[in-house]
C-alpha cells in the first residue's frame, strides 16, 4: 500500500462504522468511509463533538450538520496550498490519500532532466495538476464541470502557481483527446482519475469496468515518443489493483517499454496505527 505519510495539516484521527474521523487544519469533520467495516472503539472525543458531520440518508444521499465550520478554508501539503468546504454527497474538495501520487509524480518529473508536459484527465480541483507544476511541469488540465476547473484555478493561485504553465479545459475528456490526436498533440506524462460511473455530453453512460480499456487505449495514443509516466487511480471497489497493472503493461509497455506496478493507496489512522484503504492506482514508468 502507497500511504500519504507527509501530512501535517490533515490527520485521520479514527475511522469505525462505516465513519471516518478527520482532522482538516483547524476544523474535526466526521464523514462516512464504507471500507471501515470494523467495530473498534471510538475513544477520540473529536468524534462526541466534531466540527461537521456528514449523515447520509435513508432514501440516499444526505446532508451536512455544521457547527462552527466556515465556508471554505485552506490546508497545506509542503508548499501547496488547497482550499476546502464541504460539498454534497460528503466530498471537501481534496483526497488526501493522493498526495502519495503527487510525491511519485514530483520526483518523475524533477529527476527527468528534461522539459515534461502532463495531461491530467477527470483533473477535479487539481491537486495532481499543482503538483506537477510546482515540480515544473507544463500542465493541461481538463475536467467537465467548469466549478471543478474555477476551483482548480483558486488553488494553483493559493500555492502561488497563478502564472505556472498551466492550460485549463472544460470538456469532455474523451471528445478533448480525440482532438489532440487530431491535433497531433503529444503529453510526456498522463494522469487519469475517471468516474466509477457517469453520463457522457450526450448521455452515453459511462461504466469504469466496461469502458476504462478503450478509454486508456486511446489516451495512449497522445504520449510523446518519450514518455515519461502514465498514472490511473481508480475508486471502483470491485477492481482490482493488479488490473491497472494487466492494462498499463498492454496498451503501454508493450509499445513504450518501461514497467508498470499497482497498488492500494491509504491514510495512516492515529488511533490504531494502521492505514485506510482509499482506492488503488496503477502507475508505469519509463524506467
């Protein structure tokens, strides 16, 4: 398991119950977490009292009971700054657990000697995105929600990469790669971190079990000669990680060389001593 270790300003405090017990710079939000399945004791007082809670709801869904929790408010990992608040079904606006990748991706990109453009699909609020232009990376960034992609401007200004390379897309990633190729415009890294499940511009529903091959297998088709990275995460809990491997080392390694491992990614939890599970990715490299 990849588990974010660098943390300071979030903390897992606890997680039991279906619960997790978070602590995010000055604010104790509890959230749901359906992979703490166990039944382990609550003796964190954080959670009789936290700042924010997110309930879900009989006929689905839910909502957010807040205290004194403000609108929104920032974190720092190293030198980045985000901006968090909490949205609907549960979200802040970050997954933590993905600062292991934004370390991985960091040293590729600063070990490589070399000018690197990355393209960063289903891109959110761009934590991945910061990352890798704070390493020096030249970054595209698409997402389909415009919200997702103003957010993702606040915080590569909040960590002071207003002016970095960075270009921002609102599209439909599919239909934006197909463009590229046309284009015949090549990324030496590629990010992916597609939906379990969606709806595409014209409806067409979107299934990560049935569609992530033919969607990896075009994207591949916009690494440069020399590529660098390829990273997909991935938050279908009946995948597993071994299957971003299968797919990375045939539509990849086979053309590029290099190798590809996978892996779970986690949180270390204070109360125990142990690390939450939070999804998995594959990651090939050149080397």
């Amino acid at each position: 398991m990849w588990v974010a270790t660098g943390w300071k300003d979030y903390r897992l405090l606890d997680c039991s119950e279906g619960e997790k017990l978070e602590r995010w710079g000055a604010y104790t939000l509890v959230r749901p977490d359906p992979q703490a399945i166990w039944k382990t004791p609550r003796r964190d007082p954080g959670w009789r009292a936290p700042d924010a809670r997110y309930a879900r709801s009989s006929s689905g869904g839910g909502q957010w009971s807040k205290g004194r929790l403000p609108e929104r408010w920032t974190v720092t990992y190293q030198d980045l700054t985000f901006n968090v608040k909490p949205m609907n079904f549960k979200h802040t606006g970050l997954f933590p657990e993905q600062a292991a990748n934004w370390d991985a991706l960091r040293q590729l990109i600063q070990g490589a000697g070399r000018p690197i453009s990355v393209l960063n699909l289903f891109a959110y609020t761009g934590g991945a995105s910061v990352a890798c232009a704070a390493a020096g990376a030249k970054v595209c960034h698409v997402d389909a929600a415009k919200g997702m992609v103003a957010w993702a401007k606040e915080n590569a200004k909040s960590s002071g990469l207003e002016n970095a390379p960075i270009r921002y897309i609102v599209d439909d990633c599919a239909k934006f790669v197909e463009r590229e190729i046309r284009r015949g415009r090549t990324y030496d890294g590629i990010i992916m971190d597609p939906p379990s499940y969606g709806r595409g511009p014209s409806g067409e529903i979107w299934k990560l079990e049935e569609d992530l091959w033919d969607f990896v297998e075009l994207v591949a088709r916009v690494l440069s000669d020399r590529p660098l990275f390829f990273f997909i995460n991935s938050y279908t809990t009946g995948l597993a990680p071994s299957v971003l491997t299968y797919i990375l080392e045939s539509l990849v390694t086979a053309r590029h060389g290099g190798h590809s491992v996978s892996d779970e990614l986690g949180l270390p939890v204070e109360a125990t001593g142990l690390a939450l599970p939070c999804g998995a990715t594959g990651r090939w490299t050149a080397e």
